[in-house]
C-alpha cells in the first residue's frame, strides 16, 4: 500500500498570530524565522548553552527523545518515503543516537584548550586554542533522510555549545511536522527551534544573517545558499551530493560485491546522497555481477518487490516522472525497469549498455535505478572518474590491495570506501563531506565539534618579566634583533626552542 499524500506545506508551513482584536493574521516564515533568531541570539548572550552540563543535558535529551519516540519516527518515515523500520532505525535512529552518545562522551576533552608549542621569546606564557561557540546556526535537511540530516548536524551544535534552528525539508512534511511537535518538549525552548520554511522562503531566510548555515541538498540550490550567504559572510558547510562511481575490479568477490551494491544502492528506494550511481567494471566481469545483482534482489524483495515490506516508494510522483524518463532514454534494462506512478513506485532496475553519454550519466539518479558501464582497464576507469565532478563517495571493490590504493590515491572525492558502501558516512569517528561540486566542509563527532565552533588563539602573558620582550622596543639595534630572532625562531622540526632547551 501507498503512503497517504502529504498535507499541503501551504497549510501548515505557517504560524498564525492572534492580534489584540482576536483576528488571525497569518506571518510569513521569514518574520517567523527572524522571532526566532532573536530568542535565539538573546539565549546565546545569556550564556543558557555555554555549560558543559546543559550541553550533555541536551545531548542526553536528543537520544531520550528518539528512544521515546520511535514508532513515531518509523511511522512519518513511512507515510513520507514508504521507508521499512529496519531502515529508518538502523539509518536514522541509531545514526542520530551514536552521534549523540559519541559527543556527549567526549565533550570534555573536545571543550579542553589546546596547549600550543612556544619559543623562548614566549617561554614563560601559555599559548592556547579555544573553542568557542559560532553562534546561532541554521540546519538546513534533505528530504531523503530527514531525521538524520536535520539532528546529525543539531548534536554538533549542541556540543560546541551554539543555539539552533533546524529548517527540516517540506517534501518529507510527516517527518518535519513530528521533529516540529516533538523538539520543543524535549530541548531548551529558547536555545532549539523547528521552523517550518518552504524551499521559496530559503534564500530569504539565510538573508536574515546567521552565524553560520548548514544546508543539505543539491548542488543547484546549494549554489544559491553559498551566494545569499555570502553577502553577509556567513560561513557555510555545503553537503551536495553528486553522482558516486563504484569500481568492480577483476579481483574481488563478485557474489558479496553483488550484495553490498545492491543494498545501498537500493535502500530507500535509491534516494540516499551516498549510494553508488553506477558501476564501471570489466566487460568480463559484468555478465556475473548481472547475474549476481539479479540473484540478490531475488532474495532481498522477492520475484515481485512491490510486494515487499522491505521496498521503498520515491517520494512523489515528481520525481517518479524524473527517474522514469532517465530510465527509459538510457542504455538496455537488464533488470527491473516496471513503473507505477500511482504507487510512486520505480522497480529495483539495473541497466546495461550504458554510455558516458546518456542522460542517466549526465545527472544524479536518486532512485533505484544502478546503470552499469563497462571499461578496459583500471587506468580506464580511474580516467573516467577523473573527468567528472568531484563526487561525494567513491567505492572500490577489489581483493587486490594495489588495486584500491591507485583507485584511492589517483582520484578525488569528499569520502572513499574499499569493499563496501555508505558505511563511512555513518561512522561518528569519520568526517564526513563533500569536495568541489560535492560540498564544503565536513561533519560528524569531534569533526561536527569544530565545524561549529570558532578556534580562537589566545595568548596569556604577565607583565613583570621583560629580560626578552625589552629587546624589541626601539632604538632599534642589530645585535638587539639577532637576538630577538633567535629567541623567537622555530628548530627546523617546527618545535619552539624552549622544547629542545
């Protein structure tokens, strides 16, 4: 069975204001967006997030919500993108809750000051790195995991100690109505919002001037962002996407290789920013990862994966129509390829005799659909990849060490996995990101820690000790400034003189 329709954004990405008179006047999400930043900005001057306590409060009470909450969350995931509980748990839930848990554990050690190396003209001062908060912070999330993109990015600006506001993807409007029900009963009122903004009032509410944007998305939109923000030099981290090759080498276990592509490339019914978008592979190789793909699918969804329970739906018909027609003008369905646009339904497909020149290559698929090209060699497929944008994830499946180490060296991406996929994307320990036209920035555990903060070099002197500093007052004298530069100057290994001495 289909997802019900989602409500109309028109009818709940407002907020109604009674005037004096009792009358009801509706406020566009920019003034909404501005009340809040300025609660928001007055929390933040009053310190409310700058505790170590209330920041593991906060982070404790992300992971209780979720606990709490979980057949909400599997249920709006399900109306949204018909997305199993298996999914939603394992690549939702349990994501959000390891990052939270991770930086709650280290959050001492992460707010510690960071002692640097001194020289002797220095020796007696404490140089440091501190880190402090940014400020108030827009999380802008992606419609295709919208639990985690919205609360992955919330629990690093909740450890580094910043106030939030989370702008969740209106296409997956179940998901965001719930985190907008939900946050406030479980975060600090003054310091967490949900705003429910449309995609029209984006640019215009990123105008509003934040300390900093964290936007997921595509890269179009994405563009945008960078360039309102810009105006008023906001910094930004940009998670775009892109279209993520996976080498099939000679070498490797077709049979497991066949399982790992097909889950992640299939799961959520393909609408994941990190699954692979097509596979290069020898012309040798193909026909057994063909008919290893066909195999697994089989004991994944059954003869009929409509029929399954573990099968996910696009999340509307709109981008049915998309994956529909990249489809059918690409290359040879050798699996798959049934559409019912009623359902939002796209059939786990995989396509041969695909060219660099066919329309499925030329965009990001986002749906189940994995096109498969052949190469002749290594050299080949590294020289393809080369040509591209830089994507956000490569994959490398090969038993030959040689093999996945050219592949990882003599190519770009934002992340890279040997043997497997998506799994680096969900590892707090990892950063995670994009590079060129796949983003900017990276996030996850201590890496999220410090995209949100500000790295502020201090450095603590006293006054009463001048056998070194009086050397550089004018008049200025020769033998006064080889001194000073010997005192002052780095060993050749970069250690300050005073840790050789």
């Amino acid at each position: 069975m289909s997802a019900p329709p989602s409500p109309s954004p028109t009818r709940w990405f407002k907020a109604l204001k009674r005037t004096k008179s009792g009358e009801s006047c509706i406020k566009t999400c920019p003034v909404l967006c501005a009340e809040l930043l300025k609660r928001a900005s007055a929390a933040l001057r009053a310190g409310r997030a700058m505790k170590e306590s209330f920041r593991h409060a906060q982070l404790e009470a992300v992971v209780r919500m979720l606990e709490d909450h979980e057949c909400d969350f599997v249920d709006a995931l399900s109306r949204d993108l018909h997305k199993p509980r298996f999914e939603t748990v394992m690549l939702e839930l349990i994501v959000v809750k390891n990052e939270a848990l991770y930086a709650a554990s280290n959050l001492k050690r992460w707010m510690e000051p960071q002692r640097m190396d001194r020289t002797l003209a220095t020796s007696l001062d404490e140089g440091l790195v501190v880190s402090e908060p940014l400020g108030v912070v827009l999380v802008v999330g992606a419609w295709s995991s919208p639990v985690q993109h919205c609360l992955v990015p919330l629990v690093g600006a909740i450890a580094a100690g910043n106030c939030v506001i989370i702008n969740p993807s209106e296409i997956s409007s179940h998901t965001a109505a719930l985190l907008h029900r939900l946050l406030p009963s479980y975060l600090d009122n003054e310091c967490y919002h949900v705003l429910l903004a449309g995609t029209n009032d984006l640019l215009e509410i990123i105008d509003l001037k934040f300390d900093h944007i964290f936007f997921t998305g595509n890269g179009t939109l994405g563009s945008k962002v960078a360039q309102v923000a810009a105006r008023s030099l906001t910094p930004v981290t940009l998670v775009l996407g892109g279209k993520n090759p996976c080498y099939v080498d000679r070498q490797c276990d077709i049979g497991t290789t066949a399982k790992r592509i097909a889950w992640a490339r299939f799961q959520n019914a393909g609408q994941s920013m990190v699954a692979p978008d097509y596979v290069l592979c020898h012309a040798d190789v193909r026909d057994q990862l063909l008919q290893a793909l066909r195999s697994s699918l089989n004991q994944f969804y059954g003869s009929d994966p409509r029929e399954s329970c573990s099968f996910g739906r696009l999340v509307n018909v709109e981008n049915v129509k998309r994956v529909k027609d990249l489809l059918w003008k690409s290359g040879k369905v050798a699996i798959g390829g049934q559409v019912n646009e009623a359902e939002k339904y796209v059939a786990p497909t995989v396509l041969t005799e695909v060219v660099e020149t066919d329309p499925i290559m030329q965009h990001e698929v986002f749906g189940p659909v994995l096109p498969i090209q052949t190469v002749n060699s290594l050299d080949e497929a590294i020289s393809v990849i080369g040509q591209q944008e830089k994507p956000l994830c490569i994959y490398v499946y090969s038993s030959n060490s040689k093999v996945v180490s050219r592949m990882m060296t003599e190519t770009s991406s934002g992340t890279f996995c040997a043997n497997d996929c998506v799994l680096q994307s969900l590892m707090p320990m990892l950063p995670f990101g994009g590079v060129g036209s796949s983003g900017m920035g990276s996030y996850h555990g201590r890496h999220s820690f410090d995209t949100f903060s500000h790295r502020k070099s201090c450095l603590l002197r006293g006054t009463r000790i001048e056998c070194v500093t009086y050397l550089r007052y004018p008049p200025y004298e020769d033998h006064n400034l080889s001194l000073m530069t010997w005192a002052s100057s780095l060993s050749q290994k970069g250690q300050g003189w005073c840790q050789i001495l």
